[in-house]
C-alpha cells in the first residue's frame, strides 16, 4: 500500500533503580531515618489544617480592616507573625517531645 511503512516495534526501557545520595549520606551520618507514617497522623493533618485556615482568615481579615484603615489593616498581619511563631515553636515542641517517642 501506499504511504504506509512497515509497523517499528515500540519497546520500553526499564530504568534501574538508583539510591537516593542525600537520604543515605544522613542515614549514614545519623545511623538511622524513622521514615514510618507518625503517630496520630489523622490529628496531625488536622491541627496542620486548622493552622492554615487561620493564617488565611487572618489574611481575609487585614484586607478588611485596610480597606478602612490602612495602618492598622497592616498591623494584623504582623501581630500574626508573632503568634504563628509561637505555634511554630509548639508544633515542633509536639512533635519532637511526644510524637516522636510513640512510635
């Protein structure tokens, strides 16, 4: 027939599985990785969730106020700061303390 050539044979390559560098280079240096899934997984991605709404409720919240009054509608942001570094502190404290020592 015209204009139709012999089908070519597709064949896949398999690539070979190749260790991660960097993951090995720390389980090196510090003998071991907990890579299991956390302890309270389900509360966990609830608090992590709950941490998000408020950070963009008081995002939604400072562009209210600054459509009224512009300096005080920067100030609620920036008094976030602080607390989310403060939640930071206690998430970290949470999970290094306890979290870590249930599994």
């Amino acid at each position: 027939m015209m204009g139709y050539g012999d089908k070519k044979k597709v064949t896949k390559k398999q690539s070979k599985f190749t260790k991660n560098q960097v993951l090995e280079g720390i389980k090196e240096e510090f003998g071991y990785i907990n890579e299991t899934i956390p302890a309270y997984a389900r509360e966990w991605k609830g608090l992590e969730k709950a941490c998000y709404d408020l950070e963009k409720a008081v995002k939604i919240l400072g562009k209210a106020v600054e459509k009224q009054d512009k300096k005080k509608g920067k100030l609620i942001p920036n008094i976030y700061k602080t607390l989310d570094a403060t939640i930071q502190k206690f998430k970290k404290l949470i999970s290094d303390e306890i979290l870590s020592k249930l599994q």
